[in-house]
C-alpha cells in the first residue's frame, strides 16, 4: 500500500488524490506518471481533485510536466486544496503554467471551493466525492500577513466546536502579539456565528491588543443578525465591521490604520 499519497478512482471520469506526508520532486513525479496512465487508458474526459500536503516540493520539473499532461484533450481540469497558502502561490502564480491551463486548473484554500470550481467545469461530476473527506474539512484558518494583520477565512459554516477553537486560537494570538492587532475575516462560505459566540468576540474586543476587525463577504442576513449582536454591544460597533466587499472592509481598517495592507496583495489572496 502506498503510504505517501492515495489515488483512488471515484468514477470513469473522476479521481481523489490524497497526499498522506509532505511531497518530494520524486513522488510528485511518481503520481504524475500514474495519472498520465490513467489519463491514456480513460475513453473520456477526466477531472482531479487533490488534497495536498501542507508541506509540498512544488519542483519546477513537476509543474512543467502537470502542465504538458493538462495539454491532452481528455484532461477536463483539476482542483487542489491547501492549508499553506505558499503551495496554492507558487502553483497559481507559475510562469510555467500556461493561460489555457490554468482556465481549468487551479488551487484553493479549502475543499468547498475546490469541488465548486470542479462543479463549474462539468457539473455533477463530484457526485462521488465521500461524505466523510467532506466531513474532515477544518472549518478556518487563520494566517498572519503582517506583525499587525490576521487574515481569517472560513471555509465552511461553523459549529460551535469550530467557533471555540477560533476564539481559543484568537487569544493565543492576542496574548502573544507584541503590538495592536487587526483582523480581516473572509466569510463567504460562514453564515452567521452563534450569540455565544458573539459574547466571546465582544470579550476578546477588550483585550489590550485588539484594535479592530473587518468582515466582508456576509450576505445581507449575516450583516442585519451581526448589527442587531452589536446594539447591546457599543465597542464591537465602533472598531468592528461586517459588510458585503473586501474594499469595504479594508477602507474600515485603513482608517485606523493607513499603511496596513502596504505590500499586500489582498487580492490575490483572496
């Protein structure tokens, strides 16, 4: 059994990579003779989606031949997913990748957005996806742009265990920060937290180093529910927003703070 990484055919037209440890040049080439096998044995269009390592050798040799197979006629696309958001660059940024390729080839933060991209390229091609790698999902990550700035993004609708470990994760931030600390939030795949959950952000508001956090991507449900958490709640309203556009939320923090987002691309993290 290999114990690197998994390929299972899900259906004739779609296949689950799992990378099980950290890639080297060698593996990476390893799997992408496999899939060129598969790739010439299949009678129609395949579709890929990979859950990658955080750890990945990303070898310019193995993007220059993914991108050579990606080429073949009955490549559909692939999706990746990635906690590192320095994996997802160095693939998505690539001059090594072609335009067309990368119109059906890309890397995401999270497992929803990967199968949705997949989705958009043939639709209901990700039926066979297993419930239980869903499942596994971590609901957030949190990264740290800058010595001031924390980037938050769900990846799907949070529980209440998922709510307690960002507030548990937020703290620890906090206590060990040396200085003001901003958060930006990308919610598009949240809907709204639970009340307890908006106790716990208006407590850790008060820490001594929260200056102040922006939340784009809420629909106009999650803004009213979070406005109406807010009225009992003065500060949260003063240094706290929700909105629906990432311009929004970043002129919010860039008037607290106008050099905040100074050699950041927030788009192309986002």
């Amino acid at each position: 059994m290999n114990s690197d990484y998994q390929l299972n055919l899900l259906s004739p037209e779609f296949i689950y990579v799992r990378w099980l440890q950290r890639s080297t040049a060698d593996l990476e080439a390893r799997l992408l003779r496999e899939l060129r096998i598969r790739l010439d044995q299949t009678g129609t269009r395949l579709y890929v989606i990979t859950e990658l390592a955080a750890q990945m050798a990303m070898s310019q040799g193995s993007i220059r031949t993914f991108n050579e197979m990606a080429l073949d006629p009955f490549w559909g696309g692939s999706a990746g997913f990635v906690s590192n958001p320095l994996v997802k660059a160095i693939f998505n940024q690539s001059p090594l990748i072609s335009a067309r390729v990368r119109q059906r080839n890309q890397i995401y933060d999270s497992l929803p957005e990967a199968l949705n991209f997949l989705e958009q390229l043939q639709p209901g091609v990700t039926a066979s996806f297993p419930r239980e790698a869903q499942d596994r999902t971590p609901a957030f990550s949190l990264n740290r742009l800058s010595p001031d700035l924390l980037f938050l993004r769900w990846h799907r609708n949070p529980d209440r265990s998922a709510e307690i470990q960002l507030m548990t994760e937020l703290r620890q931030r906090l206590d060990r920060a040396s200085g003001p600390q901003y958060l930006l939030s990308d919610a598009q795949f949240a809907q709204s937290l639970s009340l307890s959950a908006y106790r716990e952000l208006s407590e850790l508001s008060q820490h001594p180093r929260w200056a102040a956090s922006a939340a784009f991507g809420c629909d106009p449900v999650t803004i009213q529910v979070t406005h109406t958490a807010y009225m009992s709640m003065p500060h949260m309203r003063e240094r706290n927003l929700v909105c629906t556009f990432l311009e929004e939320a970043m002129r919010f923090l860039q008037r607290l703070k106008p050099d905040l987002f100074v050699r950041i691309d927030m788009w192309k993290l986002v």
